[in-house]
C-alpha cells in the first residue's frame, strides 16, 4: 500500500494511481488470432510487451480527479504492478 500511495503522490501530471497484474504470455482473441504478438516471430514470453490486468486491489485518486472523470481512474493513471510478473520480478 505504501508503494502505491507513494507513487500519487510522485505521480506528476498523472491523476491516479492503481494496482495490476502484470503478464508476460501469448493472448489470443477467440477466433485464434494473437492478441499481443506475431506467429512468424515467436519472442521468449518474457520478450513479449507486458499486458496489464486491474486487479481492483488498491485505487488512490483525488476527489477533484474523480469528478472530472466521473470515475476512480483518471484520464492519466499510473499502473502499480502489486506482483511479481509471469517469469518473476516486477516490471
């Protein structure tokens, strides 16, 4: 919790803050076309770019951020992996 109330209020010009789930794997749409890569370039899963889940953990947003959005994440947030990616470490 600390982390993240730490990064709002080092955040800048970005109006809030919250908590993901960070992974590294190959994602297909239902029709079994990639999502996040090419099939002519498979990339270790750690190559690939990170996708992010929001995992509803932590939010932290300031009134007058929530009533210019109408909703707890901003229009300029700041992603907070709250656990070790797929492969290990935080991103």
């Amino acid at each position: 919790m600390d982390r993240v109330i730490e990064r709002y209020f080092e955040a800048g010009d970005h109006d809030s803050v919250f908590t993901v789930n960070t992974f590294h794997s190959r994602f297909y749409w239902p029709d079994g076309k990639p999502l996040n890569h090419d099939l002519a370039v498979m990339l270790p899963t750690q190559d690939l770019p990170p996708l992010y889940e929001e995992n509803s953990c932590l939010y932290v947003f300031s009134r007058d951020s929530f009533a210019a959005a109408g909703r707890r994440i901003g229009e300029r947030p700041v992603l907070v992996p709250d656990r070790p990616a797929r492969g290990g470490g935080y991103r």
